[in-house]
C-alpha cells in the first residue's frame, strides 16, 4: 500500500509539473490589435527576452500569435 501511494505522489508530481512547462511554454507569442476594418495597428509581444515589447494602440479586435516571431 505505501509504494502504490509513493507511486502515485511521484505521478502527480510529474503531471503537474509537465502541465506548468507547457502553460509557461505557450506564454510566448504575440497580440496583434486591429482596428474596426482589420488593419492591424498595434503588437505586444511578451515572454521572448529581448524581443518583447509593444507599439501602437490595444484594441478589443485582437488575436495571438503563439512563438517569439515578431514583425515590430
């Protein structure tokens, strides 16, 4: 009984730390924020070091990109 419950800690453990490294992996990316007619006129990316940033205007029109590829 006390190996099937070590056992079973180990796996919980394992799952929840391969869950955080994806939620922490899909983090990465990029909202891109258009304007009523579709034009896109701001960008903010965040979790790829030295290419995040923003500029432009945040608007609710938006969509993400996941990954560090960034036009700004």
């Amino acid at each position: 009984m006390r190996r099937i419950r070590i056992v079973a800690v180990a796996l919980a453990v394992g799952l929840l730390a391969a869950y955080s490294f994806s939620a922490t992996a899909s983090w990465q990316g990029t909202w891109n924020y258009y304007d009523e007619e579709g034009v896109l006129v701001g960008q903010w990316t965040a979790g790829c070091g030295e290419l995040d940033g923003s500029w432009g205007v945040k608007t609710e029109n938006r969509s993400f990109t996941q990954g560090c590829y960034v036009d700004m």
